[in-house]
C-alpha cells in the first residue's frame, strides 16, 4: 500500500483562498514519487471574495471553501470533517491567504491570532502522533499556536510575519525560495514558497523538496 498524504485547501486563488501554484505543484511532486493523497477543506464560507484582475474585494458576494477548493481538486475533495489522521502519513498545507483569512484570523488579528477548530484538531491530532507535517508560504504562522513554543519555521525573510511568529513563541529561521526548514524533533517542514517566488520555476524548487523531505520523514 502507497503512502497517503493529506492535503489542507482553503479556497480557490492567492488572494482569498489557496495558492492554486502551491497546491498544484504540491499534488504533482507528491504524483511523482508514487504518494497518493486527498485533499480536504472545511465546508464553510470563505471570510471574503477578492477579484483576483484587480485585488479588490467583490461586495455582496459570498464563497464556500469547499466548494471552490473543489476547482483546485478537480472534484475529488472531502469535507474537512472526514479527515481521520490515522489513515494518513502527513498532512501538507499549501499558503494563499485563505490560510490568514479563513483556515485562522491572522491576517486581521496578527500574533493574537486563533486557527478554526476544524482545522485546529487534525492538525493537533498529526502533530501528537508525530506524522510529518509541511507549511508553505503563509501557513506556517500556525505552527506556534498549535504545536507551541521553539518550533524552528520559515515563510522567507518578511519582517512582519516573521515578527509575528516570533511573538508566538515561534523560532523562525531566514530561508531562501528554493530551500526549506527542517524541525526534525517536531517532524515539520516548512518553505517560502510564494512569499519570496517570482516564477513558478522558484516555488518549484522549494516545494518538491518539501514534498521530498516529507517522503524521507514518514520513513523514518
């Protein structure tokens, strides 16, 4: 029997739900080494809709996460209330701000953040087995609200966000685009991805190695 992945969506698009490139790039190093994996996402609405041509929030309209996570998945997507972390390896989360905005309230509340409980406890529940966990972009400002104090994470160099999980108790580490951070007492991973790429070819590179190194971790 392959290994088995989860994977956490937030919505459709950068700006109010998932990293369609993050995730995209995530299912196929995960295609390539032969995981198989689900991808999940909580049936809520999402906290806003943003247009994505002009950056602007859509008034009046509102999205489910599901639903639209649903785009990314091709269909083949489950309510995040289903994820059983016993039938699972790892769990990976790719960024977007659908992570800041709806999976948690970081973009509004900052270090005062608090993550959804939907989220909260699968995550918990990988975390205490000790089965591998991958952050991208964004989503590492989870970690030290979850898994708590010393936890060695990286979204990149950015001042602001770095700050702010430095406040949580976080132990943040300057990464480059290409490369990663390893946790390996807490069997974490974690890259910048889009919170420095420029091109898809850089989130690339950062990313499969953490899909790679995720691989390596459910091994051991």
């Amino acid at each position: 029997m392959s290994k088995q992945v989860a994977v956490i969506l937030s919505g459709c698009g950068v700006q109010d739900g998932a990293e369609i490139y993050e995730t995209t790039l995530t299912l196929l190093r995960l295609d390539q080494l032969g995981i198989g994996y689900r991808c999940f996402a909580p049936d809520i609405v999402q906290h806003h809709v943003i247009d994505h041509r002009h950056g602007e929030p859509v008034p009046d309209e509102a999205r489910n996460a599901l639903t639209e996570s649903a785009r990314l998945a091709r269909g083949e997507i489950s309510e995040l209330a289903e994820l059983d972390p016993q039938a699972f390896d790892a769990v990976i989360l790719p960024g977007g701000f659908g992570v800041a905005k709806t999976l948690s309230d970081f973009a509004v509340a900052g270090s005062d953040m608090q993550v959804l409980d939907a989220v909260a406890a699968p995550l918990v529940a990988f975390h205490e087995a000790r089965k591998p966990i991958g952050l991208m972009c964004i989503a590492p400002v989870l970690v030290p609200r979850l898994f708590g104090e010393g936890i060695a994470v990286t979204i990149g160099h950015d001042p602001a966000v770095s700050g702010a999980i430095s406040a949580m108790g976080g132990l943040h580490r300057g990464c480059k685009v290409d490369d990663i951070v390893v946790d390996f007492e807490h069997r974490i991973v974690t890259t910048p991805a889009y919170m420095l790429a420029e091109r898809i070819s850089e989130a690339a590179s950062g990313i499969f190695k953490l899909v790679d190194r995720i691989d390596e971790l459910i091994d051991r």
